[in-house]
C-alpha cells in the first residue's frame, strides 16, 4: 500500500510538473488615505498556451465557499470577455494581454483590506490577493539618516513615503528648525515598488548638532502639510572653546597679573583632555592651572616681557582636536639699543642707512643720534639715512629709544667706515717709440691712494697677455690694430685709467682687387678696368704693382684692358708696399667669355687605319663656355646626327674612308672645324675573300656556258626521235626530267598515278582519262597528271602504260643526261581509241621527264 501510494504521487507530480501557472507582478502592499487615491500597478502571464483573458472581476475581502466551490463578496469591478460591464470608483488600465493595473479614486477608509483579482481564460482560472492599507489621515513618512554625520563631510538625507498615485500629486519638503532647504521630489510607480522620495544633501556643521531636522508631506490642495517626521541631528564634531582674559583686551604692563579662561562650548562626542600652550610648547609646569569640567584657567602674576606671546587652549575628543588663540601683550620700556648699519664698511658716494634697535613694548616713537658722541638728529623714526656718505661721515654712531612706558638705556657704538677705489690711475708705456707690428710693448698701471688696498689689476682690450708682475704687462708680439690699452686698479672696487695708444706701424692692410666690370660677364673685346685698394696703412705713403699669374707685370694702381682677349684671362694679384713691408691681395680670376674657335679633329689611334679596329674622331675646341652641343659632317657635308665630343666608329669600314669636320656650339656663337682625312685600308681578309670571289665567278660564267651547249644538243635529240612518233596513229607525248612532287598516297578520284618508295625497282605505271567531249581537253599538273572530271560507265577511254626500267643512282633536273637516251628517257604513246580526228599538236605542250 505505501508503495502504490507514493507512485500515485509520483504520478500526479509529473503529471503537473510541466503545467505552467498563472503568473502576477504587483506591490505585496499599498498605502493610502481617505481622500486619496490609489495606483495598482500589475502585471500578469496567462498560463500555458493561452494568449487572451476573457474575465477579470475584482472582489473586496472576498471569501471562498467550499460547498459552492465559489468566490463571494464585494465586487468592484467585473468585465465579462474584457468588456467593462460596470464602472465606479475603480477603474481597469490594462488588456487582455499582460496588464492589469487598477487605479481607485478616490480612496476611502473602507477600501482598507485585501482585494482579489479573479481571472478567467478558457477553463484556467485565478484570483490574485493584492493588501490595501487605508488609513484617515495621511501616514508620516520617513526619515532615513546615514549611520553617522560629520562636521563638514557631505552626507545625503532621504525623506520616504510608500505613497504614489497618478493624478494626486504630492511632494515632500525639507526644513531645519523653521527655515525651508532645497530638495527634489521623484515618485517610483513599478510593479515593485510604489513610492514618493526625496533627497536632502547638506555639508553639516558644528552648530546643526542637536537641532531638528523635519521632513514634511505636501498636496497643492491642502492648505497645509498632511503629515511630517522630525528628528534630531547628532553631529559628531571636535570640541569648540571659547576663551576669556582678564584685563579684557590681554593687554598688560610689566610686573602685573593676568587670568586667561578656557571653556569647552560644545563637543560630541564629549572631550577627553584640554590643557595650554604657549607658542605651541604645552604649559605642564605652571602651578596657576586650575582644571575644572569643560573649563580650565590660566592665572600668570607679576608678569615679564618674556610672558608676552601667543597662548593657545586645546581641547581633544575621539573625532580630533581644536585650539583656540589669544595675544598676551606685555608693556615695558625700551631695552638696550643698538645701531645697525645696513653697508659698512660702506662705498663713498654711496647711499648708507643707520637703524636703531631697541625692543620695546609698544614701538619706541622718539630716537636721539649721536656721532662719536655728538647729538646730531632727534627723530620718530629709527631709521636714519645718508644719501651719500663721504670720508667725513666715518666715525661711531649710538642712539637712545623711548616710547610710552619710559626711555631707555644709551646704545652700543657702531663704526661707519667710508671706503673709496684707488685714485689718480694712470697707464704708463715702458717701451721706446716707435713701435712696429710684432715688437714686444711693457705697460705699468700706477695709483696714488686707496682704502682698501688694491689687491689685484685689470687691463683691456682681453688678450694672450703676459703680466710679469701685478700691474706689469708684456705684450709679446704686438698686432698692427692692437690698443688703446687703459688698466684698472681694483680692491673691493676698481678705478680705471685713461686709454694709452701705441701708434703702431704696421704694412698696408686689407689689399684686394677691385674689378670694373660693365656687365656682369666679360666678353672678348670688352673694356675692362682693375683697381688695387687697400683699408689701412701706417704709415700712408704707398706703391702699388701688379701681377698676372705670379710674374711682375706692371706699377700702377690701376690696370686696365681697352679690349680684351682670351689671352687675357688669368690669376691677378696686386701689391701694395710702404717703408714697413709689403702685402699682396688675393687672387682675382679673369675669365673671358668667346665663342667657340680654333676646332680641329684629331683621331686616334692615327689618321690611317685598317678596317675592322676602333678609330675615334674628337673634336678638339676653344671656348669659354665650353661648348654645350657638337656636330659631326662627312666629306658631302652631310650631318652625322652626332652631337658627342667624340665620335667613334666601331668597327671602322672601308666606305668611312673620307674627311670629316665637327662644329662647336655654346651659348656666345658656333664654329667649325677644318676638315680632316681618315684612310680605311682593306684587311688582308678581305682581300683574300675578294680575290677567291673574283675566281669563283670566272669559273661559274664557265660551267654555264658548257651547260647551255649540252642543254642545246639534247633539245635537238628530243626534236628529232618526237617527229618519229607523230608518225603513229595514236597520240604521244614526251616526259621531261623534272623533279617530281611526292604526293600522298590517296590523292581522291582525279589521281593518275602514285609513288612507292618500296617499289623503286619495280614497275612504273599511269592512268590515262579522256574526257567524253572530243573538245575538252586535259588539264597538265605540276608533276604531268591530268585532272579530269569522272568518264561515263558506258565508255573506257583509258590505256594504262607502264615501263619496265632499271634503278638509276642520282638526280638531275632540266640537265642532260650523260648516259644514252634509252636507258633514261622514258616515254609513252598514247594512241586514241574513240572516234574522230586526233587534235594537233600544240607547240606550248610542256613535257616532263618523270624521274626515279
């Protein structure tokens, strides 16, 4: 039994297990008030195959009847094949497919319970439970506060309420105490979740600790908020103080007292320590520190000038630490003085500032002066300033300070001490007079005072000098443009002397050629003009000459061409001398422009050469421009279409015997050449070939003539035995040696005969065919057949011949044969058999001798 009754589970399990059900998608729960309304959304899947609802009825607190197998209650809506049948506050959105979302409006008290959403598609059917909470009045929503807030670290505040209906807008406001803070309100409507929110994002502070913070349901219809939450804010902040002084403004004389309180005015969470602090360094030692609860106090008596500063009370809890500050001021009399100068030892003529140092609570407003011991100046200001000191100003400065509190003592002396370059310098020149370019030259640099010592010298112009001793210079090996030379005598500062000139001698400088040129080429013919210049020269009396290509041509400054030639053009220099040396210029190139001239060839290897070598022919030019272009003539004048330098002929042949002559061309103009032999001779080759042609073709006009002597005699044989057969009563026909064609083996109907190779010994035989009409006549191929159309049945016109003959060795056509005629001469006599007369002869039969 318990066998057969867990298989009839098992069974009706997979009976069911691949049935698909109904399927819903709604908020578990909604929320609302009377007044309101309320927005289900809802979506649902039809089970198995099913693709339309045909009911849907929605029941309030229904209940089911197990004897009528039926639901009972409240029905809200009913449409029977999706049609609305009944309509009220409750209205169906959806369709027949997949939605099924219900909007109630408005919403009353005794909507609150569960709803039932009976469907219907086919024999499937369902009811759906969706809860509807329903209340009076407005339920709160809810504050949600992040675990913890801290002064100044952004947080974020929502404001929630489970509420959203289409066509009941509301909207959630924000207030801290009672001033309103911006927010958004965003509204959820899903089929997860239902709902109205709004987020708050604030940066806290110390002072928002412990004040209520309210989040407030709004409706445009209500006159004021439908309900709100409130809670308080607890933000976590370090603690803050507050401190008291007394006398009230920290201000005291020297030798008072004075009370400083410190108090702790909020802190969350609560401090841990407090304690002071003077310029930063904690007070750990003073017996006047009282600590009470959020309080400690700072009493300080008879106090001195080192009390004053600046105190500051900490106080420490788990967020952090925070500090507060306050001046103490300490009045007293100025201390000892001193005077402080900002330059000294200062510079004569410069500008120098005296200050007065007295420390003093408050500032000193009165100074005295004193220079070595002499009141000088009275002033508020401690700052006494010369504008330029001289030698008169040295001495010891002191002054005394007083301010509100009294005066006080006399200063310590400072020293002023005026220092000033060397004076009176001067460069003095050791060496004689006069100097030449290349002569060692001795300077001194001399002084007459200075404060403090000259320690070291300077000379300009900056060189390769060599100073043998401070303020000795050696110059070695003077250059023509050196100086003026000036030294300086340096300490602290340096004083220079006035510039020496050396008035050196030296060779002229700078010589150059400068060519006169009218255009910018020069042209044979031109007039050209050479000048020699030169930039300097000491002293100025000077000769000048010239030089072509390094030989002295002339004296003169100028050099000058009335028309010049190609012989012209070369290296120019130009000198110039005077009682110290001589200088040369550099080299100026004279390039002459002319067109091309004076051509010649030359050839190489030589003007007589063998045919079969290499001549070449170059065309040998003056010009400036070289020439750009040539041309080549032979002895007819005939251009060569050559336009090479050189012209080169390879192999060289007899017909090249002859003259020839080139032409130059550049840009100014052309000329030509003279006209110079080349002699090809004949290679002993070619003589040889030559001389063996002359004697082959003698002894071939021989063979030839022979020939046609034979060729005669036979003719006349042929005549002779052909006026025999015409004797006959048939026809014949003669057969000249002709070479013969080797035809295929089956030629087609018209053949007359066919060659065997193999049976060159054996019998030769022909097919002669006679046309039916006595008139037509045959016509002779090339090897003596005759095509003719195909004879009638009826009628054989045709004799075979055949000749038995012997093999002959050899081949001859048209020739001779130097045998006798009966071994070689084959022929055949054709007699007619038919009827008629037997056509003449014709003088234009072509015989043909059939050979073997």
């Amino acid at each position: 039994m318990h066998l057969l009754g867990a298989s009839l589970l098992l069974l009706e399990y997979l009976a069911f297990s691949d049935a698909e059900d109904w399927k819903f998608e709604h908020p578990g729960t909604l929320y609302a008030w009377e007044g309101a309304c309320i927005w289900i959304p809802c979506q649902y899947k039809l089970p198995g195959k099913r693709v339309s609802l045909d009911n849907l009825t929605v029941y309030h607190k229904y209940k089911y009847d197990d004897n009528a197998k039926a639901f009972s209650g409240n029905i809200l809506l009913q449409m029977a094949k999706m049609n609305k049948l009944s309509q009220g506050r409750i209205q169906f959105l959806g369709d027949s497919k997949s939605n099924c979302t219900l909007r109630i409006h408005p919403a009353k008290t005794e909507d609150n319970g569960i709803l039932g959403l009976r469907t219907t598609s086919g024999s499937e059917k369902w009811m759906e439970k969706i809860v509807l909470n329903v209340s009076k009045t407005a339920p709160a929503p809810r504050i949600q506060l992040p675990l913890e807030i801290r002064e100044f670290q952004e947080v974020t505040l929502t404001c929630l309420l489970n509420f959203s209906c289409y066509g009941y807008q509301t909207k959630l406001q924000w207030f801290l105490e009672s001033s309103q803070l911006p927010s958004n309100t965003s509204a959820s409507l899903t089929t997860k979740t239902v709902s109205t929110q709004s987020k708050l994002t604030m940066h806290p502070n110390w002072t928002h600790h412990g004040r209520n913070l309210t989040c407030q349901l709004w409706n445009d219809n209500a006159e004021g908020p439908l309900s709100y939450e409130t809670v308080q804010l607890d933000v976590k902040h370090t603690p803050k103080l507050e401190i008291e002084v007394s006398p009230t403004e920290a201000i005291v004389k020297e030798g008072m007292s004075v009370t400083m309180t410190c108090k702790i005015i909020s802190s969350n969470p609560e401090s841990s320590t407090i304690s002071w602090l003077k310029d930063g360094i904690p007070l750990t030692k003073q017996e006047t520190l009282q600590r009470e609860q959020k309080m400690l106090t700072l009493t300080l008596t008879s106090v001195t000038k080192d009390v004053g500063g600046e105190y500051h009370c900490e106080a420490r809890n788990e967020i952090g630490s925070e500090k507060s500050q306050v001046a103490l001021q300490v009045l007293y009399a100025p201390g000892p003085s001193r005077v402080q100068i900002n330059s000294s030892p200062a510079q004569e003529g410069t500008r120098v500032e005296l200050t007065c140092i007295a420390p003093a609570n408050p500032p000193s407003t009165d100074y005295t002066w004193y220079h070595n011991n002499t009141e000088i100046r009275r002033s508020t200001n401690k700052f006494f300033r010369i504008p330029k000191v001289s030698l008169s100003h040295a001495g010891k400065y002191s002054c005394l300070a007083k301010n509100s509190v009294g005066p006080g003592p006399m200063s310590q002396e400072a020293e002023l001490d005026i220092q000033y370059a060397p004076k009176e310098v001067t460069t003095v020149l050791q060496s004689p007079t006069p100097i030449r370019e290349g002569d060692n030259v001795t300077l001194t640099c001399n002084y007459t005072s200075s404060n403090p010592r000259v320690t070291r010298y300077e000379w300009s112009p900056q060189g390769l000098w060599n100073e043998l001793i401070p303020g000795v210079l050696m110059i070695q090996k003077v250059s023509w443009n050196a100086g003026p030379f000036t030294c300086a005598a340096c300490n602290s500062w340096c004083s220079w002397a006035s510039p020496v000139n050396l008035h050196i001698k030296y060779a002229p400088k700078g010589v150059k050629v400068l060519p006169i040129i009218p255009h910018s080429e020069i042209h044979s013919g031109d007039r050209i003009l050479l000048q020699c210049n030169f930039s300097s020269s000491h002293p100025t009396d000077v000769r000048f000459f010239w030089k072509k290509n390094g030989i002295l041509l002339k004296e003169g400054r100028e050099l000058s061409f009335d028309s010049i030639s190609p012989e012209d053009a070369g290296s120019y220099n130009c000198l110039v001398n005077n009682s110290v040396g001589q200088s040369t210029s550099e080299t100026q190139m004279l390039q002459v422009l002319y067109a091309p001239r004076r051509l010649r060839v030359s050839m190489s290897p030589k003007d007589s050469v063998t045919e079969g070598k290499d001549a070449v022919l170059t065309c040998e030019s003056d010009a400036n421009p070289p020439i750009s272009q040539y041309a080549w003539f032979d002895w007819n004048n005939q251009n060569l279409h050559h336009y090479d330098r050189m012209l080169r002929l390879d192999p060289v042949k007899v017909e090249h015997s002859g003259a020839y002559w080139c032409q130059g061309t550049n840009r100014l103009g052309v000329g030509q050449s003279p006209p110079s032999t080349l002699t090809v001779y004949y290679s002993s080759e070619t003589i040889s070939r030559r001389t063996a042609l002359g004697v082959g073709l003698c002894l071939a006009i021989l063979l030839l003539a022979i020939w046609g002597v034979k060729l005669h005699q036979s003719w006349k044989r042929i005549q002779s035995q052909q006026g025999l057969q015409e004797n006959s009563s048939g026809q014949s026909f003669f057969v000249r040696n002709k070479k013969i064609r080797r035809a295929p083996l089956s030629e087609g109907p018209h053949s007359m005969g066919c060659y065997n190779p193999v049976m060159e010994d054996s019998i030769s035989y022909a097919v002669l065919h006679f046309p039916v009409d006595e008139n037509d006549t045959p016509r002779i191929g090339d090897a003596g057949t005759s095509e003719v159309p195909r004879l009638s049945l009826n009628r054989d016109n045709s004799v075979t011949y055949s000749v038995v003959h012997k093999r002959q060795v050899g081949d001859y056509e048209n020739v001779t044969p130097d045998v006798p005629e009966d071994e070689e001469i084959h022929y055949s006599e054709l007699v007619h058999f038919g009827a008629g007369e037997r056509p003449l002869d014709h003088e234009g039969v072509e015989y043909v001798t059939l050979k073997h």
